[in-house]
C-alpha cells in the first residue's frame, strides 16, 4: 500500500489487495506469461481476502486457523505471481509491483502470526 496508513482492519487490509492487484494486472502488457500469471494471481489475492472473511466466520478453532493458513498460503503464492510478471520498465509499474509484493509478505507474517497465537 502506498505511505498512507494501512487500515487496521484485516478484512479491509485483505480487501484492498485483491482490488490494488486487478488495478495493477489490467495495466500490464498483454504477454501470453502476463495474461496467464495475471489470472493466477487475480485468483491467488482473491482467496487471501475470501479465506480470512471465511476464517472469521469459522465454526471451530480448527476451522478458523485452517483458514488463517489457506490465506498465508495464497499470500505467499501472490508474491510468486507478481514475482513472475515481467514489466514492461515503467517506473509507476516497477513501484506499484514493489508494493505490492510487499504487502503480500506482510500479510503473509501477520497470517504467521495469527496462527502462532491458535496453537
């Protein structure tokens, strides 16, 4: 996320990934690696935000850490995807890339974090 403040909620925090990410894979060139990895990872930021909407949700506290876990997990796989995507060298595309993947791993080490706190 850029230098503003990053919502506290998590839902909202999940939420506005998965909606920064569709921004971001729209603007990118139209390559056969950038269309396929783009739909991983438009998938991939989806589930991060549905897992941790579904987790607070859960019937029991093995359901709701699997959830936490399936989040992390496609946290983890967002950083793969944008890691992948070539860019095309446009500095705002290079950045946004940079933060995104940021945001991916912070997430990723709060979802750490969460199912550390269920064991």
């Amino acid at each position: 996320m850029k230098n503003e403040m990053k919502p506290y909620d998590l839902e909202e925090r999940t939420f506005l990934f998965a909606k920064r990410v569709r921004c971001f894979v729209a603007g990118l060139s139209k390559t056969l690696a950038n269309n396929e990895d783009g739909k991983q990872l438009i998938r991939s930021s989806g589930s991060v935000a549905a897992n941790y909407i579904e987790a607070n949700e859960s019937l029991s506290k093995k359901d709701f850490a699997m959830r936490i876990k399936i989040s992390r997990k496609e946290a983890k796989e967002s950083t793969l995807w944008l890691r992948l995507i070539k860019y095309d060298g446009i500095k705002d595309r290079d950045k946004e890339k940079d933060i995104l993947i940021q945001e991916a791993n912070e997430l990723t080490k709060i979802f750490s974090a969460i199912v550390e706190k269920t064991k």
